[in-house]
C-alpha cells in the first residue's frame, strides 16, 4: 500500500515536472539542464532529481530533443528544446546562451577566491587567530601539494580547516573526502590539532546527510557570491541572471561580509 502511494506519488511529480519544462522550453527556447533545474525550482520549487526523470520521459515521448555546442574551455554544454523549432531560432539561441556561459568560467576563479575571502573576513571578525586564505605550508611542511581554501585558529584553542565551495555544483562525496583527507594529513604534517568544515552553496543529499551523521561544522549558503564590481554587475545583472535564470546569485561589495553569512558562521561553525 504504502510503496504505491509513494509511486503515484512519484509519477505525478513527473508530470508536474514534464509540464513545467515544456511551458519552459517555450518562453525560453533552448535550456542546459542546470538552467531548466533552476527554472524549475524558483518558479514550482520542483527538485532536480523530478527534472532529471521528466527530461528522460520526455525524449521517450519525442517531445524533445538535445543539441550540443562546443566551448573554448574544454567542454561542452547540452540544450534542451522542443521539436518542430525553427533551425535558425535555436541556433541564435544557443549560440548566445553559450557565450554566456563561456564568459562566466572566465570569472569563476575569481568568485571562487571571493567567497574564501568572505569566509576570511568572518572569521577574523569572530575573533579568530592565524587566519590564512590557501594554506599550503606550515613552518615549510606541505600537504602532499594540497591547501586549505581557509585556515584559522578556534577562539577555544583548536584550529579548523575550511573548505569553501562559491559555485552553483552542489557539494559531491569527492568533495568530501578530498578535504578530509587534506585535514588529516595537515593534522599529521603541522602537528596541531585540526578539525575540517564547510561553507557551500548546497550539497547533495547523501553528502548533506553525511556530514550531518558525522557531525562536520557545515554553513550552506544558497547562493553565490560574487563581488559587485562594475563589469560583473553588469553581466550577471543584465546578460546572466536573465539568460539562465540564475537567481542564486548574490552581488556582494567587495569590502563588505554578508550579513547572513557572518550569521550562518556564527551559528554553525563558530558555535560548533
């Protein structure tokens, strides 16, 4: 009885998911799959696994189709658009929003460097000691080439070793394990006591599930931060967010620290 439930359950968010993508596809033409997720999420508050599976019965159905445009940046980014839309359309579409793309890779350095100095400011503003932003050395010992994104003395005497994700990827298991791995040889290599944490966007589940069994200090964000100069206000505000419908953006001062961030660090790994 109950699995039955849950199956009906399942399919009618299918469904639900399947007519949201359309009507999507036809405001918007052709859509990457994180965009369609994004899309689906602020406007039904549909979860990415729904659209993943609505996308698969689509296709079956040949209501849709995918098309694939090449980038500079040793990638490529997949389209999804209906069938029966005009060639030239698509093209122009596509050929645009993976411009837009490309130009973003060319600032996700430099945002994820801002959200390390952002977590940088909290800290020091919490009163912590020995801050550092990408730990490679201590006292000339490395870790097996490897940095701590930022490091930092607790004020109750033990040190943490933050990984900092500023992206829109959720956190993944790799994630995980690759920076547990860093605190543990730093911990091993720098003879200190060193416990890891985590300021991230978001995390998959059984990763978010993970680090809550494990009881890691972790602070999600929600969104991206990205430092309101000039140029990046201009694209994210008038060419990005439109295009992809990245609403997870949020246009920082490039002196200034959040202040739902400087909360969440309190609450979350300051206090943990």
């Amino acid at each position: 009885m109950y699995q039955d439930v849950r199956r009906r359950q399942a399919v009618s968010r299918a469904e639900i998911a399947k007519e949201a993508i359309l009507e999507i596809l036809r405001a918007q033409v052709a859509c990457t799959f994180n965009e369609l997720s994004d899309r689906c999420y602020e406007k039904y508050k549909i979860g990415f696994g729904d659209v993943s599976e609505a996308l698969t019965l689509l296709t079956g159905e040949e209501k849709i189709d995918k098309k694939t445009a090449r980038s500079p940046y040793n990638m490529s980014y997949s389209f999804y658009f209906l069938l029966h839309i005009e060639p030239d359309l698509l093209n122009r579409v596509i050929e645009k929003k993976a411009g837009i793309h490309d130009r973003h890779r060319t600032y996700t350095k430099k945002i994820g460097d801002f959200g390390q100095i952002l977590v940088e400011r909290c800290l020091k503003e919490l009163g912590y000691m020995e801050v550092e932003v990408k730990k490679e050395k201590h006292q000339e010992i490395g870790i097996a080439r490897a940095e701590i994104d930022v490091f930092g003395l607790h004020p109750r005497g033990f040190y943490q070793g933050i990984e900092v994700k500023n992206r829109r990827q959720p956190l993944t298991f790799p994630d995980l394990r690759e920076h547990l791995y860093r605190v543990r040889e730093a911990r091993v290599q720098w003879k200190m006591d060193i416990k890891p944490a985590f300021v991230v966007r978001v995390a998959h589940k059984g990763v978010f599930n993970t680090l809550k069994r494990m009881k890691i200090p972790t602070v999600y964000t929600r969104v991206q931060y990205v430092p309101a100069e000039e140029e990046l206000v201009d694209f994210y505000t008038n060419h990005y967010i439109p295009l992809t419908g990245s609403n997870y953006i949020q246009l920082v001062p490039p002196e200034d620290i959040p202040k739902e961030l400087l909360t969440a660090v309190t609450k979350y790994i300051l206090r943990n």
